[in-house]
C-alpha cells in the first residue's frame, strides 16, 4: 500500500473512532430518534465544525483532499481531541514537518556512562519503536528475559504483548498496555513510510491479538511519567515511578526510580545477586 494511501486509511479509521466516542449529550444535542452507530453522526461533525457534510463525508472516507490548518482545527474542537490527538490529526493529514532522521541504533559512550551511574535504579535507552538500544545492570536484572531476547524482539511493547513472564510481571497490565500501544501509534505517524515501522506492526499484529485490537481503536499518546508495580517471583512488589528523558529526537531514557523503601532494598539485593 503506497504511504499516501496508507495514511489517508488511517486518517479515515482515526476520525471515525473519535467521531464514535462522542455522544450528542457531550455537544448539547438532542439524542433524536435510535442511531445506527455510536457517537455524532457525520453531518452532525460537519455542522458543529462549521464545514460541508459531503467535504466531511469525503475527508472521513480518506478521499485525497486538502484540509487546511484552521479546519482541522474546527474537526479537533469539535471531536475534543487532547493535544496528542490533535498533533496525530496535523500529522496523518500532511501537516506536521517531517520527522528529524536519527541514528536510532547507536549509543554513544557517554550515554552508557550515564546509565551505569544510576546504580540501582533500573534504567533503559528506547527508540521510538519502543526497542531497548541500552541499559544498566539494575534493568538487566530486573527484565532478564527482554534484554536476552533476539534483537528483533527486544522490544518491550513486543514482549509484553507476547512474553507470559513479563506480561504476569506488570499489574494493571491491560491499563499500561493500552498506555503504550496509543504511545507508540503517536510515534509511528511519524515514520509511516518506514518498511521497519510497517514490519514491526504487521509481525506483531500477526503474533498477538490483543495488539491487533488495540491498534484498531486508534487511540494517540505522548509518552510521559508512570507510577508502575510489577510482581517479582522472588521479591514481591516492586513500585517504581518512570521518568521519560529526551537525550535526541526519538530517542528517550528510561529511569525507573524505587518509590519505597522496600523496593530500593529489593532492587540492591537483586543487582548484588546478578554479580
């Protein structure tokens, strides 16, 4: 499927689901007669937006035309888009510059030093596809299995949609999982037209479908801090906040900070025993 194409399915699917998720109560409309289908009907979009039905129509079908800047913005009100939503909108119709090309593979020295001297606190370096390009000894230990894993799959939206060790690890998975994969479409708008990108998601949409599912529903995210709780086999609860560290263009690190006691503990025994 060409880029152009492939983006305007997905600005079509994008629109549609958050078109579903608004009632009429929520613009002060009256509920009418049985609908169809969930949310605000086309015309209803176009009206409130302030735009023709049948350019709306054709817009939400991903038909090749132009929206300016100030309509997309009319249809982002309208819908109640938060700003990751509103910046995938800009993006999926040809508003967005160009994502900045970075070496996404390479960490250099100086930011390996960096996570070494973290000590305890377990800390990853991820690309944009969610790849872990580098990390500390406390991250190792802590997720042995996804830093061992093949290169294609060190990956930690790969592994805990498909790794049952990991998965049982994260409590409130469904919630973070959920988290992610919207992180991750916010990210992907941004590099479409990369064969990789496009591999990655079809190999695991082939692989699990639960990430099938909730690539479907189109939902967008800015990375951002976490309160995360994983249960360890041995160790019991371990609770960390995550802190999301630009060091280049899609390029971040990841540190999770012990937020108890018990945890710090917890995490000095278990980098000690990996020695």
């Amino acid at each position: 499927m060409a880029v152009a194409t492939a983006k305007r399915a997905d600005l079509s699917a994008f629109l549609r689901t958050r078109r579903e998720r608004i009632t009429p109560e929520m613009v002060d409309l009256a509920p009418g007669p049985r609908r169809r289908t969930p949310g605000l009907r086309r015309e209803e979009v176009a009206q409130l937006a302030g735009v023709g039905v049948t350019w709306y129509t054709w817009l939400e079908q991903g038909r090749p035309i132009n929206a300016s800047t100030q309509v997309l913005d009319a249809i982002a009100r309208t819908l109640r888009l938060d700003s990751a939503e509103r910046q995938h909108l800009y993006r999926l119709a040809g508003h967005a510059e160009d994502p900045v090309t970075v070496d996404s593979g390479h960490v250099t020295p100086e930011l390996q030093g960096i996570l070494d001297r973290l000590g305890d606190m377990p800390a990853v370096v991820s690309n944009g596809r969610c790849d872990a390009l580098a990390w500390n000894d406390a991250y190792a230990a802590l997720f042995p299995e996804l830093v061992n894993a093949p290169e294609a799959e060190r990956n930690s939206l790969w592994q805990t949609c498909l790794n049952p060790a990991l998965s049982a690890m994260l409590l409130n998975r469904d919630q973070e999982l959920a988290r992610a994969v919207a992180v991750f479409r916010s990210a992907y708008s941004r590099h479409a037209d990369d064969p990789c990108w496009q591999d990655f998601v079809r190999r695991l949409s082939a692989e699990s479908a639960e990430f099938a599912r909730l690539w479907a529903r189109q939902d967008v995210a800015e990375p951002g801090p976490r309160a995360k709780t994983f249960k360890h086999a041995e160790l019991g609860q371990l609770r960390f906040s995550t802190t999301s560290l630009t060091a280049v263009p899609e390029i971040r690190v990841i540190v999770y900070t012990p937020m108890d006691d018990a945890t710090r503990s917890a995490m000095s025994k278990l980098v000690g025993s990996a020695h």
